[in-house]
C-alpha cells in the first residue's frame, strides 16, 4: 500500500540506517530538506518563474490602483462607497 503523501521508502531507508543523519537524540533527520529536490527545475526556469509571479502581482496591483481611480473620479463615488466596493469584491 503506498504513502498518502508519496514518500520514497528508500529515502526513509537510507536515512533510518545512517546515524551520521540524525541529532543528539536520534529520533529526527537533522535537515530533511536535503533529501527533497525543487521539482527539477533549473535555475532559469526559477528565475523565470520568479519573474513572471512579479509581474502577475504588479499587473494585478495596477489594476487595482485603476479600479480605484475610476471609481472615484469617472463614476463619482465617495471614498466610503469606493472602498466598500473594494472590499466586496
């Protein structure tokens, strides 16, 4: 029966029978996270990745600047009405 979670067996193997892998107790992995990689990703598809999210959060704020800007001085809405509507969106 596999894991709910996909862990690799031989990972845990290998770490259950390395001693040089666990802390003082020896109950815990010291740093599990170098057994996990970065779904295999380059580090220009990270950086490209990192790019893009950037972009998408400065479009998105722009828009909401706008949205703003049209609310208050083309339609004519008080401040109160115009962050009302933000919040109901």
């Amino acid at each position: 029966m596999g894991s709910q979670f996909g862990a690799d067996k031989s990972v845990v193997a290998e770490v259950n029978e390395s001693s040089e892998d666990f802390d003082d107790i020896g109950a815990l992995p010291v740093s599990p996270a170098r057994f996990m990689s970065r779904d295999s990703l380059e580090w220009i598809h990270f950086a490209a990745y990192s790019v893009g999210h950037f972009a998408n959060d400065l479009t998105a704020s722009m828009g909401f600047m706008y949205i703003s800007w049209y609310y208050l001085e083309v339609v004519g809405l008080s401040q109160r009405i115009t962050a009302i509507a933000f919040l109901s969106m």
